[in-house]
C-alpha cells in the first residue's frame, strides 16, 4: 500500500494549505495593482490573462462527459423532486462550472481547463468491508437499478462561497439498502480516482497533500435522505470539473465533504481518515456542518456570498437551512 508522506500544515507553502479563495485574492490584488500602474510586457499580460468571463461554450466542450448509452438516453433531465427548493436565484451553469474545487486538477478554481485527459467512462466504483453484499457499480448499474431525480440544493463552501445547483441523483441509502450495511458498520469511507497521469494538480502537488482525496460520513449520516449520490447537473450528466461521473452532495456541510469522482466507498467501524482534516485538523473537521455559530480559525462564517457577485451575500444559515432533515442527527452542535 502507498504510504503518504504528510507534511505538517506549517510546512506547506501557502499557497498549500491556504484554500484558493484566500490566497488567490492577493493574487488579483497583485494583477489589479499591475493594470492599475499600466505595467506592460510579456509578464504582466500573462497575468492579465483569464480576466474575462471564459466562453460557454469553450467550458462545455472542455468539460463534457460522454452521454449515457441509447438505452438510457432518457435519464436526463430527472423530473425534480418537488420538497426542495433554493429560496434564492439558481447560479447559472457557466459561472458554477468555473468556479470549482478540485484540487487533482488546479488549487485556482480553473479545473475545467485542467480535465480534458481525464476519461470518466467507463467507469466503476466498488463499494466494500462491513456491508452483506459487497460489490462494484458501473453506469449501466447506476442507470438501472437506482431512479434519478433532481434537487435544488444550496451549496457552502467553508471558503464563504456559495451556489445554487439542480443535481440529478439518488439517495445514498437507496445505494447502501443494497449493499447491506452490517451492524458494526458505523463510517463510509469515500475514496476517489487518483491518477497523477491526468491529474496535474496531483502531479503538481506531490507529496505535499494526503492523495487521494478522501472523505467520510458517519452511518446515519449517509442514510439521510438528503446525502445524494450525484451523476448530473443542470439537466445533463457531470461535467468533469464538477466530479464525473458520480459524486457525493451532502448539502448541510461544507463543500469539502462531497467528494467528486468517487472510485470506492468502504463501510467501516473505525472513523476513516480524511484529506483535509489530514492536512489541517484545526480547521477541517470530520462532521464540518455549515455553522454560522463556529468560525474558522482563520475567518467569521458569519456570512457567505453567492457565485458570482461577492457583494450578492447572505448570512449564513446552520446546517446551511436544512436543519428540518438533519439537525436530530446533531444534539451537540452549537446552536448560538
Ligand atoms: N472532491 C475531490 N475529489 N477533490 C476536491 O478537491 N473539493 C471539495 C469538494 N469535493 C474536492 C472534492 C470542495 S472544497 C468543494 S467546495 C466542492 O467539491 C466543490 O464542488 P464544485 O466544484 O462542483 O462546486
């Protein structure tokens, strides 16, 4: 087995440990200033360029999967479940799709133009250890033996962003009845794909993070019925940047917990490790609810702001508003 070497957070460059919504805003300032004093030439265009909003339809086709097999054309769009709504304007599809966090391509938010090596058909995950049945999933599996629908959900990052998204998807615990979860089974271990070869932020990032990318939920976390195993967004399978072709949403948590690209899910009774609570325990932690009432050491949760308009902010809601279907699960979560 790989054995990572994990450099203490204050050895990693900041550029490392500090998310990109922080560190790249003083590299925008950096640009900003450039523009500012008219600084010409090679060095200064280079960083001038991206400026703009990058073409729709250049994000598309970098990012596109392949769509499912004639047999399932029809998944897509998922007629929407009609218990969930955002109470606010949904992102639009450009602006979510260059905004992301996927850090096996790019610490910027630019993954899409990192993705196009990256094949995610075909593809399968396996889902193993304290469960009755287990077994792996292809697509063809995922398209007939679950139902697809689609949610409105809120999405917070711990970085203060925040979108609204339709995803396409299905209950976890629908995907977990199948298995057969024996009783010892207290934790999902989320490992995903890892392949440095078409993933140059690993390539790039080496030894410095905890590879692969890993998550976890406890038990009854995972059988909520809000935790969604996600195949599409916006009517249309993944794009790669946001994770094809599956990938957790847990919408009550910060962004970090839903895994993108999932290769394999394992049921155990210990708490797995996870990537960025490997990286910094103090400020990523394995339940990592959103909390207006828990700062991060580093900055107030008190508000967040909607892609793409910083100044478009709303204050933050604990377990990001869902506390109706979740907030049983959590008797010790400070409250106020
Ligand atoms: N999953 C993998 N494999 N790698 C990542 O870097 N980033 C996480 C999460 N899942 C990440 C990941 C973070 S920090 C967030 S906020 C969400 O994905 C972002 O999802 P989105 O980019 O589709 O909006």
């Amino acid at each position: 087995m790989t054995r990572h070497i994990v450099r203490r957070p204050w050895d990693l460059r900041e550029s490392l440990h500090t998310p990109p919504e922080i560190f790249f805003a003083g590299k925008r300032h950096r640009r900003d200033f450039l523009k500012a004093m008219g600084i010409g030439g090679i060095a200064a265009s280079g960083l001038l360029v991206g400026c703009g909003k990058p073409d729709p339809r250049e994000v598309e086709l970098a990012g596109k999967a392949p769509a499912p097999p004639d047999a399932f054309a029809d998944r897509y769009p998922a007629e929407r479940n009609a218990a969930f709504e955002y109470g606010r304007p949904e992102t639009d599809k450009n602006d979510a799709a260059t905004y992301t966090n996927f850090y096996e391509f790019s610490t910027g938010k630019d993954s899409w133009r990192y993705v196009s090596d990256f094949s995610v058909a075909p593809w399968s995950f396996e889902v193993t250890g304290l469960c009755a049945k287990p077994r792996s999933f292809d697509l063809d599996d995922v398209y007939s033996l679950f139902t697809l629908e689609e949610r409105a959900y809120r999405h917070r990052c711990v970085e203060t962003w925040a979108m609204c998204v339709p995803w396409t998807g299905f209950p976890l615990a629908e995907l977990l009845k199948l298995v057969g979860p024996k009783p010892n089974a207290k934790h999902l271990a989320f490992t995903t794909y890892n392949e440095p070869a078409v993933m140059p932020g690993i390539a790039r990032t080496g030894g410095s993070f905890p590879w692969p990318y890993t998550e976890s939920l406890s038990i009854e976390e995972a059988m909520n019925d809000l935790a969604l195993l996600v195949t599409g967004v916006y009517g249309e399978p993944l794009p790669k940047q946001h994770g094809a072709p599956i990938r957790l949403v847990v919408p009550w948590k910060y962004g970090f917990k839903s895994a993108k690209s999932i290769a394999k899910i394992e049921l155990t009774d210990k708490q797995p490790a996870t990537f960025w609570n490997v990286v910094q325990p103090n400020e990523y932690g394995t339940v990592a609810n959103v909390n207006p009432h828990v700062p991060h050491p580093r900055w107030s949760q008190a508000n967040e702001w909607m892609l793409p308009s910083r100044s478009d902010t709303y204050p933050t809601q604990i377990f990001n508003g869902y506390g109706e279907f979740v907030g049983g699960l959590y008797p010790d979560e400070p409250r106020g």
